[in-house]
C-alpha cells in the first residue's frame, strides 16, 4: 500500500502519516512513513507519504504512483495533488463537489474540518482523516485508537482526537 497526504503546514499531515504508519505496523506491516517539505511554514503546501507491505520495503524515496490520495485541504491545486494516481482513490476534506477536480478517479469526500471544529474547537484535521482513511482501508479502529494514543500521547488532546477519528470513521460507513 503506498498512500501520499497533501495538506499544508499546520494541519498535521505529517502527524497524520505517522498515525496511518502506525496503525498498520500494529497489523503487522512493514512500515515507511516520512514528509516533504519546502519552505516550513503555517498554510504552505506540505506532502507526506506512508509505505506498508507485509514484505521488506526495498524502495526509498517519494511515493509517484500512489494507490490513494489523502487531501486534507481543498485549496490545493487539484492537477497536482492527483498526479501518479492510476487506480485507488482520492480521500478529501471538503463540502464541495470534487468529482469534477479528479475525473475517471474514486473520490470520497469528507467534511472533517466541520468534525475537528466541533470536537476539537481547532480546524486540525489529521486524526479526523486518519478515521475516514482507516474505515476506507478496512482498517478496524481499535488499531487505529491505538496508533492515536501512540503518536498523540505526548502532543495531548489525546480523548478529542480519537473522538474526531470515530465520527469521521463512522461517517464513511
């Protein structure tokens, strides 16, 4: 499985990969997870990538070819953030019609923003897609509330967060 994330910085996407990276080591994968980032700074363009195989992952580098897209904000250009995707789908945070920003490609959208205001008062988004995702992944989500309280344990808000993952996860049911 090769998943890359877009978003921009401070919305957690690197956090977010961590998350998903570690929910499917806690399945027994193999596990990369790593982010790109140009100038680091709040609202610039950032991308992350998760790599899982019950093999050895022999390659490195940034993921191209993805089998999913992760877009936690819909100002990205469309263009961009969906090039390299053949099969798969494309998982992204919005109240608008994407259909049309991804044609030929499986969208799914979902208004987490409106889930992390509600729960968590802030427009963060990352663990309320790490629940979207992980139901999208067939990924049951006590390894999900696991990796939460692995990755989140020291960053805190630990309860509201696992709480923004559940309602997005249902939400994709």
């Amino acid at each position: 499985m090769k998943i890359r994330f877009h978003g921009r910085g401070g919305q957690g996407v690197k956090t977010l990969a961590r998350i998903i990276g570690r929910t499917f080591f806690l399945k027994g994968y193999n596990v990369q997870d790593f982010a790109m980032y140009g100038a680091e700074r709040r609202g610039a363009p950032v991308m992350s990538f998760v790599r899982a195989d019950r093999n050895e992952i022999l390659e490195r580098g940034y993921i191209f070819n993805p089998d999913c897209i992760v877009v936690l904000d819909d100002t990205l250009n469309p263009g961009a953030v969906s090039s390299g995707l053949t099969d798969g789908f494309v998982l992204i945070n919005t109240t608008k019609n994407a259909d049309e920003w991804f044609p030929g490609k499986k969208v799914v959208k979902v208004n987490a923003t409106q889930i992390a205001l509600d729960v968590l008062g802030k427009p963060i988004v990352n663990t309320a897609m790490a629940g979207a995702l992980a139901k999208l992944l067939d990924i049951e989500f006590e390894k999900l509330e696991k990796a939460i309280r692995i990755e989140m344990g020291e960053i805190g808000n630990v309860e509201k967060n696992i709480e923004a993952a559940e309602r997005c996860y249902r939400a994709c049911s």
